[in-house]
C-alpha cells in the first residue's frame, strides 16, 4: 500500500489485496437496471461507488475498475461511457458535468517494458473541483487536477493540473484562455 500512495511502481501480484474493493457486478447490475427504476439505480450507484452526492445522473453505460474509489460530488452530470481506471482515488466536486466517452484513468504503466512484467504500474489520485465541465472524448491522466470552474476541450489528454476558471484544449492539454464575465452573455438562450 505504501508503494501506491507514494506513486511507485506496483505489481499485479502486489496489489491482490485490493480485489475485494471492485465492485463489477454492482456496476453490470446498474448497466442493465430500466430507465424507468431511478430509485432502483441511485441504490445500486450508492452501492458501488465510494460516495455519491445528491441529484447524481450518471448516464449508463459507466466503467468502473473499482468503483470504491470513486467520489462524486452533488448536482452532477456524467453522459454514457464514462470510464473510471479508479486504482486510487478519483474525487469529482458538485455541479460538475462531463460529456460522453470520458476516461478518468488514476493508473499508468512504465515505459521500459521489463518493469511492466507482473502488469508493474503506478497510480496517482484525480480531483476534479467543482463546476467543471469535461468535453467528450477527454482523457484525463494520473495525478491531475482541474480546478474550479475551468472547461476542458473535447478530445484532450490532460497530462498535468489546469487552473481554475480556464478554457483547456488540445493534445496535451494546454490552457488557451481564461473564463471572463464576457461568457455570462455568450449563448444565451433567449433575450433579456
């Protein structure tokens, strides 16, 4: 345990002791559960996850590696095929909304392959602040965090933390500007 909270390199073998904190049939059970049976599916999310705030909608299907180590905030939005590699912690704030075909991925593997033998990896906790909006097709890698109320490109490899209240794009994900009160009347549905 040591070893994974320090961010070393870790085995397959090592890290055995950790099976009894996944939780896929409770991630299947909920994958399958009818739209019609939302008290059903809040149940079976609660279940699985580590902690869940309220007015949660996780649309599914959602992937989970352990889905204990995942900690959603309130008022939270997450479209279809969002997927945790949750080794470690990954720690999402409330109003935060993040579109389909995310990875949240705590884990990655050693370049040199002699030290992925034994599947060596290395993990490192995700936090994302509140109110911030992931675009689709976003992979977010271990060790980051998104600050408050910063908006993530669709399609970008976030490789270290971005500040808070920025517009990030690109492959790696760089910031490209800041979020000004000049957004408070873009897009607006109607006229005041």
């Amino acid at each position: 345990m040591d070893k994974i909270r320090r961010g070393l390199v870790y085995t397959e073998t090592e890290a055995s002791f950790q099976a009894p904190q996944r939780r896929p049939d409770l991630v299947f059970a909920y994958n399958h559960t009818p739209p019609d049976q939302p008290e059903r599916r809040r149940e079976l999310l609660v279940a699985a996850l580590g902690s869940v705030g309220e007015r949660t909608v996780l649309l599914p299907p959602f992937h989970a590696g352990f889905g204990s180590n995942v900690h959603i905030g309130d008022d939270f939005f997450g479209n279809v095929n969002l997927t945790f590699v949750d080794d470690v912690d990954i720690r999402i704030g409330d109003g935060v909304m993040i579109a389909p075909s995310v990875t949240l991925t705590t884990t990655g593997h050693p370049v040199h392959p002699s030290r992925r033998a034994d599947f060596g990896r290395f993990s490192e906790p995700i936090v994302i602040e509140d109110k911030v909006w992931i675009g689709s097709n976003v992979v977010v890698l271990p060790g980051v965090r998104i600050g408050y109320g910063s908006v993530i490109g669709a399609g970008s490899v976030v490789s270290r933390d971005i500040p808070p209240m920025v517009v990030a794009v690109g492959v790696p994900c760089r910031v490209v500007r800041a979020i000004t009160d000049e957004d408070l009347t873009t897009r607006t549905a109607a006229e005041d």
